[in-house]
C-alpha cells in the first residue's frame, strides 16, 4: 500500500477517490431527474472497468455479469470511482481494484445492506486475485445473499 500521505493522513489515491466521490454526487444530481440515470450510471461503470489492468477487468467484467444474472434488481454505479451495485442508493457490493489504491489485491466488498449477517461475526470484504470456476461460484452464492 502506498504510504504517500500528507499531514491530513490520507494518501493519494484516497484523497483521488473522494474527489471521485465528490464529482459522482455532483452527477448524480444533475442526473436524479433524469429517465436516463441508470443508463448514465451503468455507463460510468464500464468506463471504470475499461480503464483497469486486464486482470482487474477480468475480475470486474464477471462480478458485474454474476449481479446482472443473479440480483437483477441491484443498478449499477460508481462509488469512490470504484464499480458498485446499488438498491435504492444503498450500497450493497463494490469492487475495489488493486491498482487504485496501489494494494496488493483485489477486493469485493458488502456495506451494511448487504444480507450476509451470519451469527454474531461475519465477512464483508474478499481479495480476489484471479477469477475462475471456484472464484465465480462463491461470489454468485454471497451476491444472491447479499441481494437477499
């Protein structure tokens, strides 16, 4: 991980992706009214996915069809400048790529929408490193309980 931070303690990359963050709700402002917003939003998606290493594409391009398939009812966005899914504006899932943030991994993250409560501790965030049989069943089986 970068250790790049200023006095405010954030790196680089964090500070890029609260103006990511910041210019998104600007958007999505402009956008609320619009019958087109979901269309702008999925857009802004691939754009994200496009612009990744290959490896990360790969990762994102699959998590994006595994929601599309099994959690129809999740729209597509962007959060922070990463690919996330999204119910009523909440934030279900997201893909944090590694080269964002400089990480060693890839992550698929659940925020506190997601329906994963298992008990009194559970998971909410998985590195991925490489996407394959095994790798797309487990995110197909946490996407369809995330999505409830």
């Amino acid at each position: 991980m970068s250790s790049d931070t200023s006095s405010d303690g954030f790196t680089e990359q964090e500070r890029a992706a609260m103006k990511e963050r910041a210019a998104e709700l600007k958007s999505a402002k402009k956008r609320s009214t619009s019958p087109k917003k979901a269309e702008a939003d999925r857009a802004d998606l691939a754009e994200k996915i496009a612009a990744m290493r290959p490896d990360e594409q790969t990762i994102a391009t699959r998590l994006d069809e595994i929601v599309t398939a099994n959690a129809p009812d999740l729209l597509a966005k962007t959060w922070y400048g990463m690919p996330a899914w999204h119910r009523d504006g909440k934030i279900i899932l997201f893909f944090k790529n590694a080269s964002k943030f400089d990480m060693r991994y890839s992550e698929v993250g659940f925020n506190e929408h997601a329906t994963l409560d298992d008990g009194d501790m559970w998971p909410t965030v998985f590195a991925v490193t490489a996407m394959n049989t095994k790798i797309e069943k487990a995110l197909t089986d946490l996407v369809q309980r995330a999505a409830g």
